[in-house]
C-alpha cells in the first residue's frame, strides 16, 4: 500500500509542478535492517522514510532522491553532520541544512513538503523582520526541534526552523526529530512536551511561538 | 500513515464555540459570503439544549432550552460550514494570519471569533511553572514522551478519561483524579481517585500532584479541562474579571480576533450572545475585506 494516499497524490503532484523552481535533492540515509544489529543501531522506521521519499521522488522531476547507507565513518555523513537514523537532508540550490531524523509522518509530512518547495525557490515567507534578523546571524546555531507525529502544534515549529535555515544556510542547521523514536534524547533534554526546542544545546523551550518570537529566542541563545 | 499532504486553506474566520453567538456569528460571516469553521469541544448548542425553559428570547414567549437550540443548529447547518468537534487549545497570530491549535488539527484564520461562553478558569498553583517539565495538556501530542513513566491525569471533564485510556498504552503507571461524580470510560487498568487538585507538585520538574486528600507522585500531569483560561490560551489578550475585553465592534486588543456571547462579560443571555456574534462577524468581515484589499 502506498504511503502517500492517492488523494494527496494528485494534489502534490499539481503543487510541485506549480510551486517548484529548482531541482531538489533529498539524502535519504537509512540502514538495512540485517546491518542494524552488528552495528548496534535500531531504526525501526527506515523502511517506511524510505518509501515516503521515493514516492514523492515520483510526483515530480524536480525531486531526486539520494539513498544512501548510513555508515558513521563515511565522508557524507561527517560532512552533512548526521548521527540518527532514519534522517532526511532537503537539499535545495544551496548546501543542505535542512533535516529531519525519524519518520515525516502524519503532521510532519506537511513540513516535509513545504519545505521541499521553499528549498527549491531558496527563499521562504517569513516576514522581512524575521528574515533580517536571521540572516544577521553570523555564528554556527543548530537548532533541534523535538515533535511527534501525532503534534498538530509540532509542524509550525519545524516549520519556522527550517525556514530559518533555508535563509541562512552557512550558519544555521535545523533538525526535526520525531521523538519516541529516539528515546536516548527524551531522557538527554528530559522533554514532557512537544513541540521542544534546543538551540545550540543552551537555550531550551516548548510550544508554540511566532517566528518574531523564535527568532529571538535563537539570538539569546547566541548570546548566551 | 495519516499524512495531512499541506495545511487545509486559511479560512477568513476562525469561530471558536458553538453556542448562540458562535452559531450567530456563523450565520452572519456567511451572509457575508466568507468561509468559516467552527470548532467546539461539545456538540453545537449543548449548554442551551439543557435549559428547562426560556421565556425573553423574542419571538419566543414560552420556548423549550432543547426547541431553540434545535432552531439553531438547523439554522448553523444551512450555513454549510465545517463543524470541528475538537478542543481548542492554543491560539498563535502570525503576521495576517491567526493559528488556532486544537487537541487534534491547526485552523488558519484571517481573524477567529471567540465565544467560549463563561469559563471562570484558573490555573492550579505551580502549573504554569511546570509547563515544558511535566504539564501537559495534549496526550496525543507529548503522550509518547512518557513511555515507562507515572502519570496522573486530572480529568474536569469526562473527555479526560479517553485521554488517561490513551497514556495507559504508553505510561508504566495512570492515575485518574476526577473532580466530577460519574467515570464511566476508565480502562481497568487506571486507578482512580475522587478528589480536588490543590497543586502542581515540583519547580525545576514535576514530581507530583497535591489533593484535597493527600499527594500522588508523578513524572508528568496531564490537565484535562472544559476550557483553557483565555490568557494562556492566547498570550496578551486584554482580560478583566475573567471577561475578555472588547470594544463596541467586538474586537480584542489583538488584531484579527475578535469575541462575543458569555466571554465577554454579563449578561449571559442568549440575546446578547445572538446579538454579539452577529457584530463580530460583521466585523470580521470588514477585516478580511481590507486584508484582501491589501493583498491584491
């Protein structure tokens, strides 16, 4: 059974080919699951990851999917800096530093798709403050965003993010990580709430903000 | 996998309640031909459906609760709008348009209507502390985070029982603390207690919830009411007395939100909620007018 319902087939299928401008890239890493074990890793969604991107792959020709094997010591994988698995790096006309770690499933396929359309036009709908502020940015910010599936609060978060990165690809990196599926992390930044966001390990907060407010919640974390 | 393939489109108006100004300013914005959703946690018009008898609502001189809110919703259905039977949970404006986030989906709004009726809400002491470090209010959002930890849920409200049966599939242990009489959907497997909350227990975590007879340990509390208080609901919108503050348009401080009926203060009669959502949704109409005004 496809991933992607027919029903949103069609309506991607017609976006992509309206919105799109460049060609997109996503590097799917995954790892197959007879390697998972001797390599001491669980990626219990990496068949499905793999299967939502190969079918957006399908919808239009502006999107190429990469799959990769994940393997630590690669060059790829140090210089794209992923360390989870599954993870997803949406790569637009510039370097890539949009990701997602887990499956981009139920409300998440939403970001996933749009951010695959801003990717592509390298610009996004921030509001010009916002914009200014980010791209003032001139020191390395990584900002995690923990979400789950079910989160309809999760994908403006993620959202907002990324879009953040796609505006300054040199100095910002955005993850969204679908939560239960790293276990390690919920107990690492004892999160009880999602959406929750981590910048550049020092500054921490959950919920709902506006992309004003998020903002200035990285730019304290870069003065912190 | 449920997949929402994008975001469903902006609607002009965002109607939070489904009681007579809620309905009312339904039926207004569609005379105003703009789209609209309505969202409530209950049917449409459940409060008033209760009313033994209502005697001042004109036209009307002697009318069964259950008669004029049948009227209602028939009236609301002719509207064709969508009606969302959710809670609404968090309101976020961006630029010109509004977020609305319910226990389940996000409406966009070019403005929302607020008719929450009266809600005398407060928040138990410690629980905005704690918010982000074991307060939560979203099972199916952060449930997954509490895999093999003790939870308690405080159910207001009976939807709370089907929000504990949920945490029972990821949690090692559910308390149920019902303030309410009859629970009648609680798995076997929750314990349950009648009590009133008193505290959120824990500053920099949660480590428990303080009753009326006595304290329960906990990683985590979800808090399960009828309605959020408005402040927390949406940061900054002009409160007094527990009653939104509105001008004679009906709007709030906020732009692009506006309220009507029993939220914005006595008397809580369904003429004046009639009346109020019929204002605001006038209003409202104006706003999207301007902002299309603006885009084009």
């Amino acid at each position: 059974m496809a991933m992607i319902p027919d029903q949103d087939m069609e309506f991607l299928r017609e976006r992509f080919s309206e919105e799109m401008r460049d060609p997109v890239t996503i590097i799917a890493f995954t790892k197959k699951a007879q390697d998972q074990e001797g390599a001491g890793l669980v990626c219990e969604f990496c068949t499905e990851t793999q299967r939502i991107v190969d079918e957006l792959a399908d919808l239009s020709d502006k999107i190429n999917v990469e799959c990769r094997e994940f393997s630590p010591d690669s060059q790829i994988v140090k210089d794209l800096g992923v360390d989870k698995l599954p993870a997803l790096v949406v790569q637009g006309p510039k370097e890539g530093s949009v990701k997602y770690y887990g499956i981009p499933g139920g409300f998440e396929f939403s970001s996933l798709v749009e951010d695959i359309v801003d990717a592509s036009r390298g610009s996004t709908d921030l509001s010009e403050d916002v914009k200014e502020k980010v791209r003032g940015i001139q020191r390395d910010t990584h900002i995690q965003v923990f979400m789950t599936p079910t989160c309809p609060y999760c994908p403006s978060a993620v959202r907002i993010a990324h879009q953040m990165a796609i505006e300054n690809p040199d100095f910002i990196k955005a993850d969204a990580i679908e939560a239960s599926e790293f276990p390690h992390l919920v107990s690492k930044y004892e999160l009880s709430a999602v959406p929750t966001i981590v910048i550049n390990e020092k500054v921490q907060f959950e919920g709902a903000l506006t992309d004003d407010e998020f903002a200035d919640q990285v730019v304290l974390a870069l003065a912190a | 996998m449920s997949s929402t393939a994008s975001r469903s489109e902006t609607n002009d108006v965002v109607i939070i309640g489904a009681g007579p100004a809620g309905l009312s300013a339904a039926v207004n914005a569609k005379a105003r031909n703009l789209s609209a959703v309505v969202i409530d946690a209950r049917e449409p018009v459940a409060k008033v459906r209760n009313y033994p008898e209502v005697t001042n609502y004109l036209g009307y001189p002697k009318a069964a609760g259950i008669e004029l809110a049948n009227h209602f919703a028939q009236h609301f259905a002719k509207t064709g709008f969508p009606f969302k039977k959710e809670r609404a949970q968090k309101i976020v404006p961006q630029g010109d348009v509004v977020m609305v986030g319910t226990d389940k989906e996000v409406y966009d709004g070019k403005t929302v209507i607020l008719t929450f009726g009266v809600a005398h809400t407060k928040l138990l002491p410690g629980e905005e502390q704690c918010l982000g470090k074991g307060v939560s209010y979203c099972v199916t959002c952060d449930g997954a985070l509490y895999s093999g930890k003790d939870v308690v849920v405080v159910g207001y409200v009976p939807e709370g029982e089907e929000e504990a049966n949920a945490l029972a599939g990821f949690a090692r242990s559910v308390t149920y603390v019902a303030t309410y009489e009859n629970v009648e959907t609680l798995d076997k497997t929750i314990k349950l207690i009648h009590a009133e909350p008193t505290a959120i227990l824990g500053c920099t975590k949660v480590t428990g919830l303080s009753t009326d007879t006595g304290e329960l340990s906990a990683d985590g509390v979800f808090v399960i009411r009828e309605a959020m208080p408005f402040s927390s609901m949406l940061e900054g919108l002009a409160v007094e007395d527990s009653f939104i503050q509105v001008d004679r348009s009906m709007a709030t401080n906020i732009p692009g939100v506006f309220a009507a009926g029993d939220c914005t203060g006595a008397p809580f009669q369904i003429a004046k909620a009639v009346g109020e959502g019929q204002v605001a949704a006038l209003s409202a109409a104006r706003y999207v007018y301007k902002l299309r005004k603006k885009e084009s």
